[in-house]
C-alpha cells in the first residue's frame, strides 16, 4: 500500500509485551487513516470505562504523512474521553507523526495497565518498554530533558499522571492532544512517555502527480489572506482572530455572560509579537508555520487560549496569558477547559479571579495538590453539578466551549450541539465561512441552510483528521485538491465525494458508538444561558439570545438530514448503507 | 433558501450571464427548493443531490457571447479546457467537458472540479456552503471561457502569420459570428465623485457606489476585483470574496500601521493595496478584470520564453498603450503582484498584470481611478481588433 507502512505496532503495557502486526487494508481503504482508522479499531470497546485495561490508546498516522503534501506532519490520538465519556480524538501537530510513520508504523494501539510507571521507546521498527520510575512526579519539560532532543516524544505531566479529567498528552513540548482528557488515559495505563524515532522510507506512487498537487494547493494558500495574509496566521498565529472576534461582539466574556471584552487588544496577536518579538515555527512539513515563540523562547498561546484566559476570566494581563499556557503545557492541561472551569468557578464564587490567583488555581489543578484543583481537575460540568449549579457550565456534552460565542454565529451553535466529542469548533468549523468568509460568507445570525452545511463540514473534517492534514489549509484549499494529493501518494482514486463519503462513515460510527454509552438528542443540546440572555450589542451588531424553536428545528432538519431517528441516533438502515453493519 | 436562489438567479440575469427562463438553480437543506417548480425540473439534476454531498447545483445555458464560445470551445478541446487567466488557473485549475446531463455523468466530474460545460451549451457548478458558490463557478466559467476564446484567436493568428500553422477555418468562423455579440459601451459615470471623502462614513459611501459602478460595467466578474481607500490612519478595503456590487457591510478598516489583525477577513490584495499607497501616496484604488485588459496583457509571446513562467516572473519590460504590464502572481508568495504592481505603479496611476486585470489609482478620490480603468480597457479594446484586423 503506497502511502501506509502497512505495518503498524499493538503493545499490551499489562504484559509489557509488543507486536508487529499488518495494516488491515481494508480499514485503511474504509476510514483512511488518522482518526477514522482510530474510530474503527476502537469499535465497541468504547463501552469501557477510560482506565479499564482493554480500553486502546491509539496513536494514528495518515497516507500524506512523512510526504511532500502541505501540512502533512500531524497525527491523530484516539481513545473514549474521561471528561465526556463519548469518543476522543485529538489531532496533534509537532513531529510524532513523521517519526511514527518512519520508524515503520501507521499506528500504534496500547492497551493494558502497567504495575509501574514505564515508557515506550520505538526506533525503525525496534520496540523497548522500559521502567520510568526516573520520570514519575515530573512535568513536561523535566521529561523531556530526560528524554534527549532526538525524534518526536509524547508525554504526560502530573495532570495526566493523577488522571485529570482534562489533562491532555503533550508532543515535542507545546503540541497538545487537548481535548477531551486523553491525557488521563495514558496516565490510568502508567506510561509516562514515549519515545519516537525514524528513518525509513515512505513511498509514494506518482511523485509527479504529488508536485502538481502540491502547487495547485500551494498557490491557493499564497492567495489567502487569512493564512499568509500580512495579518494572517502565518505571521500572528492564531492569536490575529483576537481583534476579528472581538470586533464581531462574539467573543465569549465572563463565563459566556456577554460577547465583548474591551480589553482585548491587550492579548491580540500584534500585541503579544511586540511584547514578546515573536518569531515563526510549527509542525514538520508546513509550510504556514502558525505556531509563534518568543525571542525567550516563551510559546505563544493560541487564539482559543488568549482569549478564555483573557475576555472569559474577565483579565487583560498578557504576561499572566502566557504563564497560563505555559503552567498548562507543562502539567499537560487542556487550556480550553481549564480556563472555562477557572470562569465557572469564579461565577459560582461570584467574583474575578486576580491574574495570579488564576495561575496559583491551576497549578492546583495540575498537580491535583489541594481540595480545590482536585475538586476543579474534574471540569466544569462535574464540579458546577456538585455545586447544584450545573446551567453555569458552558459546556456541551462536559466539554468546554472554546472561545466563539454561540449568538454570534448561529452554525456554530449547532455545531456545537452535535459534535460527536462534545462543545468543540472544529467538528464542523463553520467560523471559516461566518466569519472568515471561506468558501463564501454565509450569514451567521441565521440557521438557514445551516444543517447541510454542519453536515458536510462535519464528514469533511473527518476526512480532513484522517488523511491526516491542518484544517487551516481548508481555509484556501478543498477536498477538490487534496483529492488529487492523496491519490497520488495511495495510487487509488479518489475525489472529492468519495472522501466525503468516507467522511460521513466516520462520523456516523462516532455517534453510534456514542450512542452504546448512552448519548442521545438530549446530549445534543446548549446551556439554558444562549437561550435566554442577550450578548454585548453594538448599533450595528445585535446580538440576541438564540432562538429555541429555530434552533430545535435545525438540529431535527440536521438528524433528517444524515439520516438519524428522531432520537439523533443512526439507523440500522444507514449503518448498512455506510459499510458499518459489522459494528451493530 | 429562496432569498438565495432569488438573489443568485437575479444576479445571472442582471449580469447578462443566463436568461431567467434558462437557469436552474437548487437549494437542499433538508428539503430541495428551487427557482421552478420541480416538476419542471430535470430528474437528472434532482438524482445529483442523492450522489453528492453538496447543497447547491446551477445548470443553465448562459447568453450569449458564452453561449457560442462554449460550443465552439468544446467541440474543439476534447475533455477538458485550461483557462489562460490566471485567476482561473488557481481558482478553477481546468474546465472539464462532458456530453450529456445525466446525474452519473455530472456527479462523476463535479466530484473532481468545481464547474463543468455541458452538451457544448450548458454551464453546470454546485455549492457545498451556499448557492453563491456555484455562482462564483459559474460566472467564472463565462469569464474564463471568453478570455480563452480571445486570446487563442489571437495566438492563432500569431503563429499563422508566423508560418507556423495552418489556418484553423473553424476557429476564424466562430470568430466571426461570436464578435457580432460584443458591443462595448463606454457610456460616462457620473456616479463615481470626483471629490474625496470628508469622513470614514463618505469614504465607505463613495467605494459603495465605485464598487457597483465597476460590476455595472463589467469591470469585474462575480466576486473578483477590489478596492480601498486609505483616510486619516487606516485602509478601508473591501473584504474577501466580497462582491462589489454589495460593499454595504462588506468593508474592512485595517490600521496602516498592523495594530490590529481585524481585517484577516481582508481581500487578498490587501498587501498591494498597502504598498501602493505607500509607494504612491495614491488613496484610492481599483483593482478590476476588465476582459480585453486581461486578454491583451497576454499579447506577448516570445519564442524564447517559458509560458508557464509567465504570470509569475517575467522579466521583460513591457507594455500596450503605454500602460505597463507586470508579472504577479494573487496574494503574498515570493512572486506576489504586491513585489511588481506598487513599484510600477510610482510612475503609473494604472497598471495590468498579465493574465490578471488592472490596477488604477486616483490621489484623493475614485472618480480618476474609474474613469483611467475604464479608458485603459477602451484602448485595450481597440488595440486588440486593430491587431486581429492586421493579421487576418
């Protein structure tokens, strides 16, 4: 198979014992790779609690991996996610995924709990499990000193080690499996760490064809503004949605209570690249480099992470912005849910948070060191419940809502509602065409039209996690170009039809496994706030709490639409029709 | 759905691209809605929506001179055509071919490409976001398809004169018989002001009314072309994929000086823009794809040179009528039109990109930039039947 190893590597961390095994062809001709293979070699085993010893960790590479397409260096991480407990997949940047797919491997499945803390080490095709007791009780960059700088490596911090619920993995030292707490799961199996280095080859079946594709998505990046725009994310990371947002009035403000923060140039991308002399860097084989460091090599946060540690706790110091991310990045915490916890806190403490009092809380939660971040590691949802609060956490399905205000762009709001792993913006991204304009502009207080477009946005972006590339791309280029980029590193067909239609199997797999633990249409649903309390209007911005019928009316036409029961729940019939009767 | 269809169906009859009783155009959300009923609608064209994951789709037969060109360009090319814009080349990368409407048939190259002729008369294009999308395909199907047209006439004649070919009989036919539809006007504007705005609302105003003076005239094609003007400390600039027949909320306030990354949601020429005025002083800006402009750009074909190199890097000095023609590629690569155009812009208040459009300027108001854009297309115009006359 062009594209694929056709080897892939399963480690049982209870017996410390490794195995090479083929690439089952027919998966990756199915689900293609990254996270749709992930999703398939789960499979009803998502029925396990997160830290039962059957329950996969995987690790995921795609067909454009280690090849010349743009943006082909990420990798997928797929487990069942211990905030939510619906699938968890987390498309990563950094390296791993090149040095996976060299060191001879499209994946890696780790089942099995360790009796000690141990990490895996893998060099072109050579497995060691190792003892770690060294690394136990140690953050990010104290792992990876010990680590050496060779290769790629993922590691937990304290967070993942005493299993927060948003503890995220850490790649290369700033690339973050974020969402959804898979952090915890690496942690419930003892392994610290691992390590990953390759050197062999990766063929491709049309170089040639490859090239062309390549400059056909290459010249579309170089005319978009929004990638490499003078005010694009490839000069300001995404931090230059910082001022966008803001002057949409939809950027999430004191837990969700308004959409308007007036300080917020305070934390915009040219504010932190004055401050801190930020220079590019990002994943290997990118060619946009969207990731900025400081000239002290301090690592930028990104817009979602400015931004909830900024407008949503009601604070405009940047330098207390930037601790945050780094007190996170280096316990492994998921910045997005761990600043709306620090907000639903505050909320239910009825004050604001100081900018040192927010840094001292998540350290708490990081190292789970006090009754408070032990209470705080669990998320918004669990701890506003214990409050008898639950409404004042904004949240979908326990995942956080990221940092779009949902009155502000009415695809987002359903998107959110039905994303397979709870509040998340890039299931569907409908922020590309309601505030950015790609493709097309669409209207974004309306949800006409809205179900389609969430549904097709969400097989794309299945596909988009499985071949597996940046979603950034997707801003300039189309399925329409990646097509002709995967067909020509695979030597099979494809178009862009055929990618959705593999996109749509993905997805509805997601949400019938969802559904084997219980997830229905009352998952797929809002808080109460969006429904009845106004956002920050301007006179030329009115900001109006979403409608209930219009919005309950979208979510019915969008099940209507992919084929679901009225209950949100997919069909024996479409489950046949998509290939996937194998896993009713 | 409905509001769409009745804006993106009026904008093809308005813009002469597609009689109202040729188009049909259709909208799926959870139900199809369409410009007809259904029962008038092609079943074929309805069968598409069960192959493809998309939620627009527009087949029409467009006016003419599209209507004519298409057919003779599809009876000549076999499957496929490769625009000579170079818009085009990026955006729609090749026009495929294809004989017959059945939903297979369509669905098989929509699948690949985002606009497709049809039966050598028909235009079909889809949206995966909105109608608009396969508004934008379609219209610029017609833009490339014409410029196309043009400019092979003129390379034919070229390379006939030259001795290098045999006279293409049917290709000198169909210029004969499609050159009746093109009737340019250039009647005055008096619309556009001639006086610069006092305050940012004026300003907004007067690239309102410049941006819809430039579509009336076919200055600029679908959602192609942009402007701005520069007032107190920022640009005002039209947005992304605007079109500008519609500026009224679609305009971007970019502080010149980067303090504030708002307007991401920019045109992609923003950067030229920025350099031209800082290179000009020149506050107000058009840039347009005026068809002759584009087609007479591409009037230089040097044995020695390498064509596919053309629109990014030529290297040699050139220009028709006195106005410069610069190599340039869209956006910010190392080959961008904001390293050329701003640069010969010092010495000119209009420059064309090859293959690309024009830019024009005016000091202080859009009133000069107008009416030099629509000059310069004029003499462009004269210049290209002079040419065809002397070398038939």
């Amino acid at each position: 198979m062009h594209g694929y190893t056709s080897r892939s590597l399963k480690i049982d961390l209870s017996a410390k014992t490794s195995e090479i095994i083929a690439t089952p062809s027919s998966l990756a001709e199915q689900f293609i790779g990254g996270r749709g293979l992930g999703i398939a070699l789960i499979g009803k085993r998502i029925s396990l609690d997160y830290d039962a010893a059957g329950m996969p960790l995987i690790f995921s590479s795609g067909p454009l991996v280690a090849t010349e397409a743009p943006t082909s260096g990420r990798s997928t991480v797929i487990s069942r996610s211990p905030l939510t407990g619906t699938i968890a997949d987390c498309s990563v940047g950094g390296r791993f995924g090149t040095e996976l797919k060299r060191a001879g491997f499209d994946f890696i499945e780790i089942t099995g709990t360790s009796d000690r803390w141990v990490m895996v080490t893998i060099e072109d095709l050579a497995v060691t499990i190792s003892d770690a007791a060294h690394l136990e009780g140690k953050n990010v960059t104290g792992v990876r000193d010990l680590l050496g700088p060779e290769g790629s490596n993922a590691v937990i911090g304290l967070a993942g080690e005493r299993q927060a619920r948003y503890s995220s993995i850490v790649f290369d030292g700033h690339y973050l499996a974020g969402r959804g707490g898979i952090g915890a799961v690496m942690g419930a199996k003892r392994l610290k760490a691992i390590k990953i280095k390759g050197t062999l080859p990766v063929s491709v079946a049309d170089s040639a064809g490859l090239k062309e594709a390549r400059e056909e998505i290459m010249r579309l990046l170089r005319a978009s503004q929004a990638i490499f725009g003078e005010l694009g994310i490839s000069e300001f990371g995404t931090a230059a949605l910082v001022d966008l947002i803001h002057a949409r009035r939809m950027e999430p403000t004191g837990n969700f209570k308004k959409t308007f923060y007036d300080a917020s140039s305070s934390y915009s991308g040219y504010t932190l690249r004055q401050c801190y002399q930020t220079k590019k860097t990002g994943c290997r084989g990118c060619p946009i480099l969207c990731k900025k460091v400081g000239n002290k090599g301090e690592v930028m946060p990104e817009y979602e992470t400015v931004s909830h540690f900024g407008a949503l706790n009601f604070n405009n110091d940047a330098a207390a912005i930037v601790e945050a991310n780094r007190l996170c990045n280096e316990y492994g915490l998921d910045t997005i849910s761990a600043a709306a916890t620090l907000s639903c806190y505050a909320e239910l403490e009825n004050r604001v948070l100081s900018p040192q009092e927010m840094l001292d809380i998540i350290a708490e939660i990081g190292g789970m060191t006090t009754y408070r971040g032990r209470l705080l590691s669990q998320g918004s949802y669990r701890y506003a419940q214990a409050a008898g609060r639950p409404e004042a956490s904004m949240s979908v399905k326990g995942l956080e809502l990221p940092a779009y205000d949902p009155r502000g762009a009415y695809g987002m709001a359903l998107a959110y509602a039905t994303s397979n792993r709870g509040g998340c913006h890039l299931r569907a991204y409908p922020i590309s065409h309601e505030i950015l304009r790609k493709p097309v502009a669409t209207d974004r207080f309306s949800f006409e039209g809205k179900a389609r477009i969430i549904r097709i946005a969400e097989d794309m972006n299945a596909v988009i996690d499985s071949l597996t590339a940046c979603k950034f791309v997707f801003f300039a280029a189309s399925l329409e170009e990646y097509a002709r980029a995967v067909s020509a590193v695979t030597g099979r067909t494809y178009d862009m039809q055929s990618l959705l239609k593999t996109g749509e199997r993905i997805y509805v797999l997601e949400r019938y496994l969802n559904s084997l633990n219980g997830f229905t249409s009352a998952d797929d649903d809002l808080p109460k706030r969006f429904f009845i309390e106004e956002g920050s209007s301007s006179p030329n911005i009115i900001v109006k709490p979403l409608n209930r019928q219009e919005f309950l009316s979208a979510r019915s036409n969008y099940y209507r639409i992919r084929g679901y029961d009225a209950h949100g729940l997919p069909t024996e019939a479409l489950m046949e029709r998509l290939g996937l009767g194998q896993y009713l | 759905m409905k509001r769409l269809i009745d804006k993106y169906t009026g904008k093809l009859t308005h813009q002469g691209l597609a009689g109202a009783e040729n188009i049909t155009l259709l909208c799926l959300d959870a139900e199809v809605t369409a410009n007809r009923p259904l029962t008038e609608v092609n079943p074929e064209l309805l069968r598409v929506f069960d192959l493809m994951n998309i939620n627009a789709l527009l087949y029409a037969e467009p006016e003419e001179p599209y209507k004519s060109i298409i057919r003779h360009l599809a009876t000549r090319e076999k499957d496929r055509l490769i625009p000579n814009d170079c818009e085009n080349r990026t955006f729609l990368h090749d026009i495929p071919i294809i004989s017959d409407l059945s939903a297979d048939t369509l669905s098989r190259v929509l699948s690949r490409r985002k606009a497709a002729i049809v039966g050598a008369q028909g235009i079909i294009s889809f949206g995966t976001v909105s109608p608009e999308q396969a508004f934008v395909s379609f219209s610029s199907v017609c833009f490339s398809t014409f410029v196309k047209f043009f400019t092979d006439v003129m390379f034919h004649l070229e390379n006939l004169n030259a001795g290098k070919l045999q006279r293409d009989i049917a290709l000198l036919e169909a210029y004969e018989e499609i050159i009746k539809f093109i009737q340019p006007a250039f009647p005055a504007c008096d619309a556009i002001s001639k006086n610069p705005p006092q305050n940012e609302s004026e300003v907004v105003r007067q690239m309102i009314v410049a941006g819809k003076e430039l579509v009336e005239r076919r200055l600029v094609d679908s959602n192609f072309g942009n402007i701005s003007y520069t007032f107190g400390d920022n640009i005002y600039i039209s947005q992304t994929g605007s079109s500008l027949d519609e500026l009224e909320t679609c305009i971007d306030a970019v502080p010149l000086d980067g303090s504030s990354s708002s307007g991401i949601t920019a045109s992609s020429e923003l950067s030229a823009h920025i350099c031209i005025f800082r290179k000009t002083g020149m506050r107000a800006i058009l840039h347009g794809h005026p068809r002759f402009t584009v087609i007479m750009s591409m009037s230089c074909r040097k044995d020695w040179c390498d064509l596919s190199t053309c629109y990014s890097s030529c290297s040699q000095d050139r220009s028709v009528s006195g106005i410069p023609i610069v190599s340039g590629e869209i956006g910010t690569g190392p080959s961008g039109l904001f390293r050329t155009v701003p640069e010969a812009m010092a010495k000119n208040r209009a420059v064309v990109v090859f293959g690309h459009g024009i830019f024009s300027a005016g000091i202080d108001s859009f009133g000069p930039a107008f009416e030099l854009m629509q000059s310069v297309e004029k003499s462009f115009i004269l210049e290209y039947f002079n040419k065809i006359r002397g070398l038939i």
